[in-house]
C-alpha cells in the first residue's frame, strides 16, 4: 500500500473560489428559493405532528395519509429545494479512466490461471476426478431432501374424485339435496357425503327442466348420456378444463356455464362441450340418478377432472 | 469531531483515499436517470412497511373462528392468514395504512422498473461496458414480478386463491414433469396439505428479497465501477462524466425524492383503495366472484392466457396443455430469455463491439426505437387482453368480437407501431435544432403602437450549460481575500 502512494503523483486538489460562477447557486433569486425550502420544511413538520396526533386521537386512516404524507413530501421538497437550487451548479466534471487492464496483465492472469490449474490438476488426476464425482454425488443426493421431501409422488390422485357409486349428494353445509330443492334454471354447488368442500369433487347440480319420473329424460345432445341425467336435473365437474377455476357463472337464457377466470362458455345442454374460450374439453359429466327422494350418484366421474396434465390419457 | 470520526476509521479502512473520489462521483442532471431511484426507494418503502406487516401476519391455513373487529365477518371460519390480515387491517393501529401503502409499493416498484428498462433500452444504456447490469436489471424484474405475487397470493383471500389455483394448473401444464411439479410444490393434490401458504411466506419474506436486495447492491456497485452514461452535450465526452458530485447537491436531492417518493406511497395507501380483502371474503376452492383480475404486472400473462386458442394436443396416451403451457410457460420464458440477451443480439444487428458512455438520442436509433416501442405496444395489447369481459361490457358487444379483435390486433398494431415510430425518428432526424431547449420569445408592443420580439432572458442554469465543467472543488480557501493564485486555482470575479 506504501510503495502505490508514493508512486501516485499526487494532483494538486482543485480550489475553487465560492463566488466562481460554479460555485453559484442555480436559482437566479437564492433568498426566494431559501424562503421557499423553509415554508415547505415548516409544513413539513406540521405535517409530521399532525400524523402524531390523528395516531394518538383517531387512528382514522385517510387523515393518517394525508398527514404523514403532506409531511415527508413538504420535507422531502424541502431538502430537493435545498440541493437543486441553493448548491452550487456546476457543472462539475469527473474523467472517467479505462478500468480494463493492459494486454499483458490479462496474459498474465489468464497464464496463472491454466498453467498453475494445468499442473496441479494434470499431476493428480486421480484427486480431481475424485472430487468432480464427490461433488456430482453430493449435488444429486442434496436434492432428495430439498426436492423429493416436498410432497407425495402424484401417484392416481389426479385421475380420482371422492364420487363413488351411490355416493349422496351434498352441499357443502353437508346437508342432502332432496329432489324438490331446485327450481327450474337453479344451480347448487354439490359434494359427495363426507366431503363437503373439497376441491377435485365440486360439482355443479343444474335443473333444466321440472320432469316426472315418468317423463322421457332430458335430451342432451352428448350420446350415450341419455340416462345421465335425473328428473331434468344434470351435473357436471364444477372445476374449468382451462385453469381450474370454479365454473361458477350459470346464464339461464342461454343455458350456458361460464367461467369467469378467462371466460370460457360450456353449452350445458350439449355435454358442457366448450363454444367459447380457451378451454379445451368438455366438463366432465356426473351420472346421476334419485333414490328414496334424494340424489345420488349413478358412478364416479369417467375421466380425469379439470386441467390438462402430461399423465392424463 | 468530524476530523476524529475520518482519521479513526481511515487508520483501519483508509477511507480517505476512495471516499474523497465517492464524494465527488458526479451525477449527470437529467430527468430520466430518476426513474431508477424510484424503484429503489420502492423498494425501501416495501421492506420498511414488510416488517411492520410481518409483526401481525400469521403464515398459516390453520382454520380458526373469527372474532375481530369486521362485524360482517364475525364468527366465520377463515384461515389464520386471512383472518390476521383482516386483524392487521382493522385492529393494528395504521395497520391498514401500512399494508394498503405495501401493496402499492409493490405496483409502483415494478411499474419504475418497467419505465425504467425502457428508458436504458431506447437510450442505449445496456451497450459495453454494460450488459452485466442489464441482465441483473432484467432478473429483478422477473423476481420482482413473482415475488408480487407470491405476497398478493398470502392473504389467502377469494381473488388471490383463484390466482394460485392458476398458477398450480400452470405448473401442471409442464410436460413430463407438471403433475410432480405441482404435488412437491403445495404438498399434494391442489389444495395442498396447508403448506403452500407458509412456503410462499418464507419465498416473499426472506428468499427472495435478499436476492433481491443483493442484486441491487451489485446493480449499484457495477453503477458506481464503470460510472454513469450520460447525454452527448456541451464538454461531455466518452472520457468523462459531468453533472453534480455526490456530496452534497446528489444526496440532497435524491433524499428529498426518496421522502416524495414515499410520501405519495403513503398518500395512494391511504386514500386510494386497493385489495379490500375483506369484501372478497376466505378463499373457499369452490367458490369464485366475478371480477378475477391479477396485479397490473401479471395482466399480460392473464392476456396471452385469454386469447390463446385451445389447442390442447392430446396422443401416444399423454396430453399436452398448449393452450396453458404456450402462453404461461413457453412465452414468459421466451421473453425473459430474449429480454436477457437483448445486449447481445442487439450486437449481431449492429456489429458493434465498441465501449459507450454516451447515450443515444431514441431518434438517432430509429429502429431500435421502432422496435421497442413495438415490443412495449405487444405487451401493452396483451395487458389489454386481461380484460376482454369487463370491455364487452362495456362497449356492449360480444365477448366473441373482443376476443378475436384482440387475437388481430396483438399483432397487428405493434407492426403499425413499428412503422409508424420509424416514420417519426426519421422525420425528427431531419427536423432543425430539434431536441435543444428553446429560448421563450417576448413579443412588446411600443407606445408608438410597434412590434418587436426579443429573446426572453435565460431560464435559470441556462448560463451553467456555457461554463465550461471543472472538476469539483475543496473549499479550503473560504473568502476571496484569502485566495491565493496558483495552479489549479480558478478566480472569476463577478
């Protein structure tokens, strides 16, 4: 460190006198600017009592904010005032020096850096093969508990719902839904008993008709669903095949489930086939059916429900 | 005092030899080299307000009765983390000016940062010496943007859990590997065994606002190594910076922007709404409102999202999302990729490998400036894409018309943009004396009843830009009187 300070020639510092023209403030009128500063820094202050007391007296949030910040912003006005018209203006000028080095010094390093490195790793190979593998073998087993801890393997979970056959439908205060419950052009977000509130199982129970037993059954125009459907009532998985979002806008004059999240439509008397959005497959179907007055699901969902995933067939 | 305090540490750092060269680094005066500053005291503002919401947010989903003050909510079963949100809100003193100035800060922030890349971008700044900053600019965007959304995802609120919902079907759209993704991530099957909350309070909290951090220091240290770029001008060269020197005038005024900056911070908290959490009530799986909008800075994800045809490809027993894994997926890494190499593919147009330290003028680059601003204009289009419902609404018409319009127009009106801002840079190119600061005239009228024009008097630091830069000065002569000639010594009377 004492051999580079003496060598450094050393610069006559730059003195300047306080009435050069850089030395100058920058408001051609400083006692107004000042005056301005000090108003602003007053207010400044008030406001940072003010913001004191409404703590203290109200706690009430808009006059909090507009307190404290009337505060810091006459402040903060204040000191910019300060520095930009009351400090000298320049302008001011600093030499920028190349920090790259010379030709040589970076022959040198580079030099250092393969020959020293050459010697000591070509003369023991063994040793720094060794340590490659230690590493690579430290590298992988490092992330089995970083990783592999985080969760269970996927597994069948994401091709399975809780709907069994005979599962009862539920809403989610458990409560049974009783084939009366719904008018024509209502909707009710249904489980399967036990699982009132789970997400993969939320599925969307719409009546579309006041049918009898004896009636022919709602037509869907989706084959081989014909005795899908129960007393004009339908159901489908209440998770979007976009994103997952809850289905859960129902346009009775259309008779169509929206989704709000990217406003994908599904034709619910066609199968809920998507006709709109970037959804790309149909809402799966529930199969449902009335026992002892109540419904109940005729089987469990026949495909994988929601979004797309590299597994699902 | 102040003599001691510099010899103490100058003998166990020797802080006399750079400070003295700290103090003077010069600053060069222009308006746009601000923008950065605003993220940065963001940034302050954000971790200032983090910790006082840390003291009262609890991280967990555990499910409990909610007894606070909020009438509507009384007795409800909600999540811890819902519920103390809603407390720090209501019941913590400030709590709600706070926390409504943190999430504002977190908009602001990225907003500075997305104005501020533009401004290095249609300037040249990001040219040799400077890509390394550039690309660390770039990852704290990209941080930036998934650490907003990790911390608007906490509250477990209705709007927020729809957007984890999103952002776990995202994941799950990665072939081969989603589903697996997904299940180590939030401990299962969506919604996970609870654990999601805490993790991305961990991530929000300490992760990645140390990465972050630590990215703004070498962001400034690299500022400070290779110095400011600065506009071509009167005594300005490649080999020099002029402006004003860090101490005093650059400390005074960017503390004052810093006191402005969080006062209008605390202004928006406190009287501009934002998140009322309270009104989306607990996130429940199954249920959702009407309006699910993301933070503005997730908007041109939540667009692409909208308008992407469902192309899902389904064979050989697998499927592949692409309508979620091409717009969520594909095309952010896509565009952090090429917003990462910009510098460099910039290089294989121009072929030139020189050092910069002079700006460009954004007219003197018309294609690049063509280019950008056609870039800005795409992802403008597509923020513009995540709200397709809410303008059929509007505009009264089909959701059918919007969303193919946009599906034109995303493309369609940056290659307008492109060609029209070209058209532009060139006309200005041609233009007189376009980009200098223009006299005011001052029209009189005689007694006599003539007319004459003068040039209106210089506006203050007009006459600084005439004087020719001197490098900063001591003060150890303090009186005119007392000043000696000699070298280095400038003396001008007035």
């Amino acid at each position: 460190m004492s051999d580079e300070s003496t060598v450094k020639p050393t610069a006559p510092l730059p003195v300047a006198a306080l009435d050069d023209p850089h030395q100058l403030p920058y408001a051609r009128h400083p006692g107004r600017a000042q005056a301005v500063a000090v108003v602003a820094m007053i207010i400044g202050i008030l406001g940072c009592i003010g913001f004191g007391i409404t703590y203290w007296v109200s706690d009430q949030t808009q006059w909090e904010a507009v307190t404290l910040g009337v505060g810091l912003l006459g402040l903060g006005f204040g000191v910019t005032a300060w520095g930009k018209y009351l400090m000298a203006q320049g302008p001011f000028v600093e030499e920028r020096h190349p920090f790259n080095s010379s030709d040589e010094e970076v022959k040198e390093i580079t030099a250092a850096i393969t020959q020293r490195g050459g010697i000591v790793v070509g003369r023991r190979k063994l040793l720094g093969g060794l340590f490659a593998i230690g590493s690579l073998a430290f590298g992988v087993v490092a992330a089995f508990p970083l990783i592999r801890s985080l969760g269970p393997k996927p597994g069948r979970m994401l091709f399975v719902t809780n709907w069994r056959r005979n599962s009862q439908l539920v809403t989610v205060d458990g409560r049974p839904v009783h084939k009366n419950d719904l008018e024509v052009g209502g909707v009710l977000t249904v489980f399967p008993r036990g699982f009132a509130g789970s997400s993969p199982d939320q599925t969307i129970l719409l009546r579309i008709e006041e049918l009898g037993p004896e009636d022919p059954p709602l037509s869907l125009a989706s084959p081989g669903r014909s005795d899908w459907t129960a007393l004009g009532y339908v159901a489908y998985s209440k998770m979007c095949t976009h994103l997952g979002c809850p289905v859960g806008l129902y346009q009775e004059q259309t008779v169509e489930l929206v989704c709000p999240c990217h406003q994908s439509i599904f034709n619910v008397l066609a199968g809920a086939v998507p006709e709109f959005g970037p959804a790309p497959r149909p809402l799966p179907q529930l199969p449902i059916k009335v026992q002892n007055g109540f419904l109940v699901a005729q089987d469990g969902y026949n495909q994988p429900i929601g979004p797309g995933f590299w597994e699902r067939p | 005092m102040i003599d001691e305090s510099v010899r103490w540490l100058d003998d166990r750092l020797g802080i006399a030899k750079g400070g003295r060269t700290l103090l003077d680094k010069i600053f060069p005066d222009h308006w746009s080299f601000m923008l950065g500053e605003i993220a940065l005291y963001s940034f302050v503002v954000l971790i200032a307000t983090g910790v006082f919401l840390s003291l009262y947010f609890v991280p967990s989903a555990h499910e409990v009765v909610y007894h606070g003050s909020y009438l509507p909510l009384r007795g409800q079963r909600v999540s811890e983390a819902y519920s103390s949100t809603v407390g720090l809100s209501f019941d913590v003193k400030s709590g709600l000016l706070i926390r409504q100035t943190h999430h504002w800060a977190a908009d602001v922030f990225l907003g500075s940062i997305a104005v501020h890349m533009a401004r290095i971008f249609f300037t040249g700044a990001f040219r040799k010496p400077r890509e390394l900053n550039w690309i660390v600019g770039v990852t704290m965007l990209m941080l930036g943007i998934v650490n907003g959304f990790l911390g608007y995802s906490l509250p477990d609120d209705l709007v927020s859990g729809t957007g984890i919902r999103i952002a776990y079907s995202i994941i799950e759209s990665v072939p081969l590997v989603g589903s697996y993704l997904g299940f180590f991530l939030f401990g299962g099957n969506y919604p996970g065994n609870g654990v999601i909350i805490p993790r991305f309070y961990i991530l929000h909290v300490l992760i990645l606002p140390v990465i972050i951090g630590g990215l703004i220091a070498v962001h400034l240290g690299l500022l400070v190594k290779q110095k400011h770029t600065q506009f071509p001008g009167k005594g300005k060269t490649e080999d020099n910076v002029v402006g004003t020197p860090m101490f005093p005038t650059f400390i005074a005024k960017t503390t004052g922007f810093m006191f402005m900056t969080s006062a209008v911070l605390l202004l928006l908290g406190g009287l501009a709404q934002i998140n009322p959490i309270w009104q989306f009530g607990q996130y429940e799986p199954y249920q959702i409102s009407y309006a699910v909008q993301p933070d503005w800075y997730m908007g041109w994800l939540d667009g692409a999202l909208r308008i992407m045809p469902s192309w899902e490809w389904v064979g050989w027993g697998h499927t592949l999302p692409l309508e979620v894994f091409l717009p969520a997926v594909v095309f952010p890494g896509l565009t952090f990729g090429f917003f990462w190499g910009w510098p460099h593919i910039e290089k294989r147009f121009t072929k030139d490998l020189a050092t910069h330290n002079l700006l460009d003028r954004p007219r003197d680059r018309p294609k690049r400036t063509a280019f950008g601003a056609a870039m800005l204009m795409f992802y403008f289009m597509l923020f513009a894409a995540s709200s397709t419902d809410v303008m059929a609404n509007f505009f009264d018409v089909s959701l059918n018309v919007v969303l193919w319009t946009f599906r034109v127009i995303v493309f369609v009106i940056p290659i307008i943009t492109y060609f029209v801002t070209y058209q532009i840079c060139n006309e200005m190119r041609a233009a007189e004396g376009i980009g200098k600061r223009k006299r005011a005239m001052v029209v009189s009228r005689s007694d006599t009843g003539a007319y004459s024009t003068v040039t209106a008097e210089p506006r203050p630091g007009d006459d600084a830009h005439e004087l020719d830069a001197i490098p900063v000065p001591t003060y150890i002569n303090l009186t005119p009187e007392e000043l000696e000639t000699g070298p280095g010594v400038r003396r001008v009377m007035r």
